[in-house]
C-alpha cells in the first residue's frame, strides 16, 4: 500500500511539472487547485484502509464528535 500512495505522489509531481512547463499559467494553476483538492481524499483513504476497523472507527468517532464544527 505504500508504493501506491508514493506512486500517486509522484505521478501528480510528474503531471504538475509536465503542465507547468507547457501550458500557461492560468491553465496551470487551475489544473494544480483543481489536482490538490482532491488528494486529502486520497490520503484519507489510504489512511482509514479498508483492513483496519478499529482505525475506521476511531476516524468515523472523531467525524462524529465534530459534526457542526466545520
């Protein structure tokens, strides 16, 4: 599971420099805002994991504790 997440990682590196150096800034910058909103989400599921319970509880007690706290 590790090398996935540090394959993710570097993919995006990749695909960041890739279209920093060939496409305007604009266009850069909205595929960059538009890329890193999206990795908490990964993260997130790599860090719950679908093997844990007991982690997927704990994350699921804490969300519920916040609720109204966003």
């Amino acid at each position: 599971m590790p090398l996935l997440v540090f394959g993710i990682i570097f993919m995006m590196a990749g695909f960041y420099t890739y279209i920093w150096t060939q496409h305007s800034i604009v266009v850069a910058a909205i595929v960059t805002l538009a890329g890193s909103a999206t990795m908490p989400f990964v993260f997130g599921n790599f860090y719950i994991g679908r093997t844990s319970l007991e982690r997927r509880a704990k994350v699921i007690r804490r969300l519920r504790e916040m609720q109204g706290d966003w």
